[in-house]
C-alpha cells in the first residue's frame, strides 16, 4: 500500500514538475525570438561573439526542440484524464472537447496578433480537436500510432533531404533572409504599436501558412499529444516510479542517443538543413523522453524531488505563465515597450530568462497560496465546464 501511494504521489509531482521545467525550456528558446529576428537568420553564423556561440550551442544542443515535446505530451495526457473522468461522469467527452479546444483556439490567435508571432496554442487548439476522434483507442493503440507518426515522416523526410542535398549542395545550406531579417528589426525595434502589430500579422501568417509551417507543426506536434494520452492510459508513469533503477537506464540510454542526435550539426555542419532536420525531428524527442524520464526518476527520491517542486508551482499554472512570457517578453523588446530589440545578446537573454522564470516561480507559489488555479486556468475552466471560482 505504502509503495502504491508513493508511486502516485510521484505521479502527480511528476506532471506538474514536467509542466514547468518544459515551460522554461520553451522560454529559453523563444527568448531568441523575442529579442532578435530568429525566424529569419541562420542563427549558427548570426552570432559572433564567442560567450554567445557558446550559449547558443548549449541552447540549441540541450533545450531546442527538447522540452516542447514534453509539454505537448503533458497535453495529450491532461487531454486523456479529462476524457476518462468526462466518462465516468456523464458518459462523454465530445462536447467539452469542443468547448475548452475552441477557447484555446481563440486565445491563440489573439496571442499571435497582439503579443507575439510564435504562439503555439493555436496550433495545440487544432491538434486537440484531431485528438478527439483518438482519446477512445486503447493506451497501445495510442502509442504505436504516435510513434509511427513521430518516426515514419522524420526518417523518410530526413532521406530525402540528404537525397536532395547530394544533387544540389547549394540548396541545401540554410541562409539568412535579410530583407526579412531588416523588416522585423525595423517594426519591432522602433515601430508604432500599430506597425508592430502588422508586423506579428505577417510573421504569423508567413510562418504559418505561406511557408506551410501550420500543416508541418501540426504534424509534428500532434504525435506526442498521442503519446502522452498513451502513456496517461498505459499509466506509465506509475510504473517507471515503481522500478527507479530500469528507470535511471532508461535516461542514461536516451539521454546518451539523444545528444548524439542533437550534435550532428555541430559536429557535421551547421549550415546544413538535412542535419538540422534531424538534430530537431530525431534528436529533440529522443532527448525530451530521457528528461521525463529522469524527472519520473527523481521524483521517486525524497530530497531530489523537493528540489523540483519549484518548477511544480509554475506548472500548475503553465497557461497563465506562458501567456505572461510573451508579455513580459514584447514589453522588453518591442519598440512601444523598452525597446531593446536587435540589440540583446544570447547570454543576456539567458539571464533575462532565468530571472523572469525565477519570478514567476515565486508569484505562482504566493498565489497557489491563496486561489486553487491560475487566472487564465481559472477562465479556461469556466469556458469549458461553466465553473466559476479560484479559491481554494
């Protein structure tokens, strides 16, 4: 009974640590965005002082494409525990679905137009809904199609791009789009309100549908969020915290393949996309599954665990912090805020990050203190059930 009720507690610690230390990998990664134009230039050859290269290759070896697959399919699992409790409630889920994946929907798009360009709840809003026709499948049917789904495209579109790379090695390095590039510097860095807006409007629509980004990140995305409704209903993490020792070889095995993964370019060629697409396609999950895994893995310890819990606080309240990222984040940068754009280095932007993380950290524990939810939770919820109330 005693290892039963630690192996549940290690559950529910483990989701809201794995909420927030993803949430702080995503931050760490659209910190580059927020104060320089990275969706436009090769961020291998942008930087060009040495502390900034270095930080740059620990971000983008350790962090890119690293944590977004753990939040995605934290969404997947919290998809799947709704589901399952909708049932044994009322019997279904179909239309609650609709109502909490709509509400986010239209966040997202209000985020993307006037805050930040990068929202990515949009497209979570779009995977929702498709996971909705999946949340009845058995949590080995969920798996195996999120896996193939992960793999099968990445392998084939990695081939091809090696494929594509041997009869036009021109084509093939990835360059610097500098009228872009001098676009965004010029609305963000000293535009009006207005022009920065028309700004994030192009960003957003050029990144999401002229560039076809919409259907390549619903691709990629959706798979994890069967995956973690996957693991929610194979209760995988009940049984990892059950055998720690298997669950510390696990990491080790992971972790081990995903670094190697994540160096390609650096240790290949950086400017290359075929190594890029893999370093984020194969590399990023293969390292994402070796950080849950070792969060599972510390959680079953008492002192490492209590160690973790901060990252618990901003986990219960990831939509609310995110949001307040992008806030804080355009009110840094953008011209109708500080107006530092263009002129932030990697390792300030590190710095900046670890600070506003560490105070979110510290405002979600104060008010967890005193409300059961965040504030944007708190309005989700009453979207989606028609409850009100945050107290506890």
């Amino acid at each position: 009974m005693q290892s039963v009720k630690q192996n549940e507690t290690a559950r529910i610690a483990s989701i809201d640590i794995l909420r927030g230390i993803s949430l702080f990998g995503i931050f760490l990664v659209n910190m580059l965005s927020f104060h320089s134009p990275y969706f436009y230039y090769n961020p291998y050859e942008w930087w060009e002082a040495p502390q900034d290269k270095l930080a740059f290759s620990w971000i983008d070896v350790l962090v890119q494409a690293s944590f977004y697959p753990i939040f995605a399919a934290m969404f997947g699992f919290g998809a799947a525990m709704q589901h399952e409790k909708a049932l044994e409630r009322t019997g279904t889920f179909a239309w609650t679905g609709v109502r909490r994946f709509s509400f986010l929907l239209v966040l997202g798009i209000a985020h993307a137009i006037f805050i930040w360009p990068g929202d990515i709840l949009f497209i979570y809003a779009v995977c929702g809904f498709l996971l909705l026709f999946f949340l009845r499948f058995s949590a080995g049917t969920l798996l195996r199609m999120g896996l193939i789904l992960l793999l099968v495209p990445a392998v084939l579109f990695s081939v091809l791009l090696f494929v594509s790379a041997e009869s036009d090695p021109y084509n093939a390095l990835f360059w610097t789009d500098i009228t872009s590039v001098s676009d965004s510097i010029a609305a963000y860095g000293s535009g009006s309100y207005a022009e920065v807006t028309e700004q994030r409007i192009h960003d957003w629509t050029n990144n999401n549908i002229f560039d076809g980004a919409f259907g390549f990140q619903t691709i990629t995305i959706f798979p994890f969020l069967l995956i973690g409704a996957g693991v929610y209903k194979q209760r995988l993490i009940q049984k990892w915290a059950a055998h720690p020792k298997k669950t510390f070889r696990m990491f080790a095995l992971f972790f081990g393949a995903g670094l190697l993964l994540k160096g390609v370019p650096h240790l290949l060629g950086p400017s290359h996309i075929a190594y890029m697409y893999v370093q984020d396609s194969l590399g990023g999950p293969v390292l994402a599954a070796s950080y849950a895994v070792l969060v599972v893995y510390l959680c079953t310890l008492t002192r490492p665990s209590k160690l973790l819990l901060p990252f618990a606080q901003a986990g219960k309240m990831s939509l609310t912090n995110y949001l307040m990222q992008s806030v804080i984040g355009s009110l840094l940068f953008y011209a109708y805020g500080l107006g530092f754009y263009g002129q932030v280095t990697v390792t300030t932007g590190i710095l900046l990050c670890v600070t506003v993380f560490a105070l979110q950290v510290m405002v979600s524990g104060l008010w967890l203190s005193r409300f059961q939810r965040g504030p944007m939770e708190a309005i989700w919820r009453f979207v989606t059930y028609g409850k009100k109330g945050m107290r506890k």
